[in-house]
C-alpha cells in the first residue's frame, strides 16, 4: 500500500521543479501503481485524528499522516 500523501507530495514537488519525472503526475503514478502491484491507502479521518497524537519527532506535515496512517 502507498499513502495518498506520497503521490501528493510527489505532485507538489513536481510543481516546484524539485521533482522531474516523465510525463504527467496522474500518469506515472497509475502506471507505477499497476506495475508494481500496489494499491492507494486514502486518508481517512481516523488517520488524521491520530496525528494530533504523535510526539514531534517528525515535523513534516506528509511523514506525520503516514506514520499517523501506518499506526492506525
């Protein structure tokens, strides 16, 4: 499974030129998604409720959610 927030972040970094990959973001990550078998985990409400409990060893607003998403 891939958090949401990964290709968001992917996207992001897209847009502000740190990040160059062949073609448009929607496509590449589908085709990535399909040839390595893995599915998109969605963010739900209950993932990020659990961020507000997480200590701040991580002040990266993406690392939380997947860590908050990995826990739940």
């Amino acid at each position: 499974m891939l958090s949401v927030a990964s290709p968001w972040e992917i996207a992001i970094k897209v847009s502000l030129g740190k990040l160059s990959i062949p073609g448009d973001v929607e496509t590449f990550i589908k085709h990535h998604l399909a040839i390595n078998d893995i599915e998109l985990l969605d963010i739900r409400l209950r993932h990020v409720a659990r961020v507000s409990d997480l200590p701040f060893h991580h002040r990266d607003p993406f690392d939380r959610l997947m860590i908050a998403q990995a826990l739940v």
